[in-house]
C-alpha cells in the first residue's frame, strides 16, 4: 500500500530585482590617498566627532568606489546600515554589481523603474532588517532603515538629486537631516563637485578630502579642444572634425571602444520652411519640436506632443521644407555611414525606456560588443568600461549657451565627466571636444582637468553678480491657460509681495527681487508662465518663506486666483 503524504505550507518568495550572475568583487588595496580618506572619516566615525559631513573631491578614475566599499564594510561590522545613492538609473547596474559583488545578498535596490511589487518586496526587506545595504536613485534617500550609520552620495554635483516636482525636496539635505537626527555620518563623492559644496567645504561646514591621482598612477587623459570654425573655414562640413574622424579610426584598428557625447536627443533639433522662416512649434508649449527618425514624428520634449512632419509650409505652401540641427539619432546614423563594420549603438531615453534596457547596453558594452556607444548624459556620469580609450564630445556648447548663470559649471562638469570615461583601463585614454567657444574658460579648465582654476574663475563670478552659495535664489513662476489674465495676475502677486516685503523690515530683499516677466519657456502644456526671482541672504529667509506662503499659498490677501498656479522653488536647479 503507497501511503501519500502531501504538506500544505506557506513560503514567501521575493520579487527579486538583482540578477543571480553577479560575479564576486573583491577587494582592493587602498592607495595611500585612499587610505587617509577612509581612516580619515573612520576615525570620527569611531570617536563620534561633530564632524559627520564630509566631501571627497577626487578625480575621474581615483577610486572612490573602493573607499565607498570600504567604508560599508565597516558599518556593518560595526551593525551599522548604509545608503549609497547614485545619480541615475543608468549607473544603478554598475553599482548593484559592485556592491552585491563585494556584500552578496545584504543588498537592497530602490529606484522608480522599479515595478510597485518589486519596490514593496525591496522596501520591506530594509524595513525588517533582512539587508544593510540599500543602493538606488534620489528615493532611496528615504529606505526605512533602524540604525543609519552612513549615507554615501556618489556625484553629489548631479541635478538629478533635487526633485524638482511635487513634493520638491533635495535629497542632499534629506541626508543631512537623517544623518542629525539619527547619529549617522554623511559622505559626498565627486570629481566636479557642486560650487556650493565646495565653498562650503572651504567655510568648514565640510570635511575636504581630496583624491589628486587615478589609481595605479595612471594618467588623466589627453584632451583635444577642436574649434569648429576652423573646421567649418577649411570646408569640413561634417558632424566629425578631421582630428575625431582620424581618431575614431585609430580606435577601431586598434580594437578599443569609443564614446560619442551629445546631450541632445532626436535626429534634428528643428523643422524649419526655408522660403518664409516658419518653425514647427507644439501647440501646447513655445518650444521647437524635436524629429525622430526612427518613428517619423516630431515631438515636444516638454508635454510628448507628437506629430507627422509637414510637406508643405502651413504658412506659405512651399515645399522648401528643411531639417536642421543634431541629435544623437543623426550621429547614430553618421557613424554607421562612416564606419560600416562597426557595432554602433546608441544610449539615450528613447532608447532605454524599455525595463532592463541599461542593463542590456551596458552589459554589451562592458563585454566589448560594442565599439561605439553614442549618448546623452546618461553615459556621462561614473561608468567605467576598461577599453573605452577615446571620448569625443560632438559639440560642448550645447549647455554653454543656456540662458543660465549655472550654465558655465555645467559645461565644465559634463566635459570633465565624461572624458573620464576614457583610458581607466591599461591603456591611455584621449578626448576630442568640439566646440565654437574654445576659448571659454570652463573648456580649457576641462582640457586641464583644473577642478580649482574653475573654481576659482566662477566664484568671484558668482559673488559679483549675486548668485549663490552668496545668496538664495526663489523662482516663483506663476502660469495658467489665459495669457492675458496669467500676466496680470503675476503683477499683482509681484505687488503685494514687495509690499509684503518692505512692511517686514525685508527692504533688502524687495530690491533684489525682479519681474514679473515672461519664463525662457514662456509656455508649457497649454500653460502660459511668467517669472518672479527673489535674491535672498539667509538670515531672511524663515521671514520670506512666510511672505511667500501669506500671498501665493494661504492667499491672505483674499485675491481672486482663480485659474492661476504657482511653481515656487528655493534655489532651483535651473532658472530657466
């Protein structure tokens, strides 16, 4: 007789987000730099010091990652827990690698390309004390940990920490209220940090350490500035100088990896009709639609308003209809023109919307699939791929020209960045930056890799024309449907705000606050915006916060706002 015994039993079983063929990361000796930031912050770790908030400067390729490693390690001999937060989405594989190479499966991830189920399993896991480690995005800033012993923000000069939709928060100063209240220590990483975390860390409100050499002593490497006009009065009309063309060339004989930087999406940046001038604008906003090849549309970046291209002019009926401007799908396209043999691929967002495309271009790339990887900034920030020896950066103006007084600091900072994607292998690394402005102080500071020269050119800069870290900048945008109405409402939220301001004792303020004009962007999404800017130094700002919530949010002044929003952020990633 077969007797059968069937057991009914409960068994709870992860959504898991992090593959199983992560290979082991093992540990490296630390450099004599290296060591003394990890002593350096361990010590007032272990002897509980004032000093919980520390900046590591170091240069692309300087190991800050290893300190990083380390410095987790310690927590969690000590029964500590840590949150290391990265920029983007895109580094987050990098990462995990690392980090789950090193520490197994003590290691949680947060971000948003995360599916609800996956982010609940994750956020429980931290929750019931089942991990020590959280990695992920601007979110993770806030996994439940109990015992917070280290927040670790890698490229803390990144934009991407501060939301900039509601609830808008920084999640640079999240970290620094945690790490108060709960005892823990606070360490920011970047080899171009912030203007203002710098200055700060001159005023000693952070702990400096710098990190000068790459590891191994290798070198930082050779940049080339190409001035586009010479190329343009010599008869190169190609996307390519001769100097990057060459190189590129070079590259593929030699069986090395190359990256293209564009920070611009799309294959033009414009339609235009060239008999009459006309430009194809969204309807909902006051921006020129972007094409995109691959699907034959025109769209806004701004609402995803998306349209056929015309083959006729709206306005005059000409057919002189003319395509202008460069993205990264048009040097997608060159680039397999000019060199046919090679695996070109392109890392963008319209490229890596889909779940697990990072993964997917990066794993290509890191097991030399690719030859040329083209990008936006996604490939612009801490990858590190050992046989990319060359970085060309198509035009370097793009950013430069903004209408934004951060526009400077982010030329340098993306140039710098992405150039040290190149040679942190065993060979040398080059950099082609091509630019109309060779002569900008923020390109040559990059050719030199000259963190302080910058720093030093942009703070009197800043200091003259009033800009933080001297003062704080209020963007208070108010937008709506009618035009008309929007812009008369703006001066009257201007006029009870001066008003406001000067009975408070706030003279000072009221000076230094301008408008209301129309934003850069003058409309998005059917919204027609106008700007307010208020300069403020610190000891006003607890009184201008409340002026602020009087007149815009609690509407004390009983105004009729009816059809009137209000976007009102505290020093503001962008003005624009």
């Amino acid at each position: 007789m077969i007797e059968i015994i069937i057991e009914i039993f409960n068994k709870e079983i992860y959504r898991t987000t992090i593959k199983d063929d992560i290979m082991p990361y093992r540990k490296h000796k630390l450099s004599l730099e290296q060591k003394y930031c990890v002593d350096t912050i361990l010590e007032s770790v272990n002897n509980k010091d004032k000093t919980n908030k520390f900046l590591i400067h170091g240069v692309t390729g300087s190991g800050k990652t290893e300190i990083y490693l380390q410095l987790v390690e310690e927590m969690i001999n000590s029964g500590k827990e840590s949150i290391v937060l990265v920029p983007e989405i895109a580094l987050t594989p990098q990462t995990i690698s690392r980090f789950v190479g090193r520490f197994g499966d003590n290691v949680a991830v947060l971000h948003s390309r995360l599916s609800f189920g996956e982010r609940f399993d994750q956020w429980r896991k931290i929750k019931e004390g089942k991990v020590q480690i959280a990695v992920g995005a601007r979110s993770a800033i806030f996994a439940p940990f109990n015992n917070l012993g280290l927040i670790i923000i890698d490229e803390e000069h990144e934009s991407t920490y501060k939301s900039s939709m509601n609830p808008k928060y920084n999640a640079i100063e999240v970290a620094e209220k945690r790490c108060e209240q709960e005892g823990a220590f606070l360490v920011n990483g970047s080899a171009t940090p912030s203007i203002e975390s710098y200055y700060r860390s001159k005023n000693g409100e952070l702990k400096l350490l710098s990190l000068k050499k790459r590891i191994n002593e290798k070198k930082m490497p050779d940049v080339k500035i190409v001035d586009m006009r010479e190329e343009l009065s010599s008869g190169n009309m190609s996307i390519f100088s001769r100097e990057l063309h060459q190189a590129i060339d070079d590259n593929l004989k030699a069986g090395k990896q190359t990256i293209l930087f564009l920070n611009r999406r799309g294959y033009s940046t414009f339609v235009s009709c060239r008999q009459c001038g006309y430009v194809v604008k969204c309807n909902e906003c006051s921006i020129s639609m972007t094409y995109h090849l691959e699907e034959n549309k025109l769209k806004c970046h701004y609402c995803g308003l998306a349209i056929n291209p015309p083959k006729v002019c709206p306005v005059c009926k000409s057919k002189y209809i003319k395509y202008f401007g460069i993205g990264t799908e048009k040097v997608e396209e060159f680039t397999k023109n000019i060199f046919p043999k090679a695996v070109v691929k392109r890392m963008d967002m319209d490229t890596t919307s889909k779940k697990g495309s990072h993964e997917y271009i990066l794993d290509k790339m890191k097991n030399n699939k690719i030859d040329i990887l083209i990008g936006t900034q996604m490939v612009a920030k801490g990858l590190d791929f050992e046989n990319v020896t060359l970085v060309g950066i198509i035009a370097a103006d793009t950013s430069l020209n903004l209408p934004d007084f951060r526009s400077p600091e982010r030329t340098f900072q993306l140039i710098t960045q992405v150039a040290g994607r190149a040679g942190r292998g065993a060979f040398d690394g080059k950099v082609v930056v091509q630019t109309y402005s060779p002569e900008h102080y923020s390109i040559q500071c990059a050719k030199e890799h000259n963190y302080l020269d910058f720093y030093n050119k942009e703070i009197v800069l800043r200091k003259e024309f009033n800009y933080p870290p001297f003062i704080n900048l209020i963007s208070i945008v108010v937008y709506g449907e009618n035009n008309k109405y929007i812009e008369m409402k703006a001066k009257e939220i201007y006029g009870l705000l001066v008003k406001n301001m000067k009975s408070k004792d706030l003279e000072e303020v009221a000076e230094n606050t301008t408008g209301p004009f129309p934003a850069p962007l003058e409309k998005i999404k059917k919204n027609y915006r106008y700007q307010i800017i208020i300069k403020s130094k610190d000891k006003h700002m607890k009184k201008l916060k409340k002026i602020i919530e009087w007149v815009c949010i609690l509407n004390k002044n009983k105004i009729n706002l009816s059809g009137v929003k209000f976007n009102i952020d505290i020093n503001p990633n962008s003005i624009l």
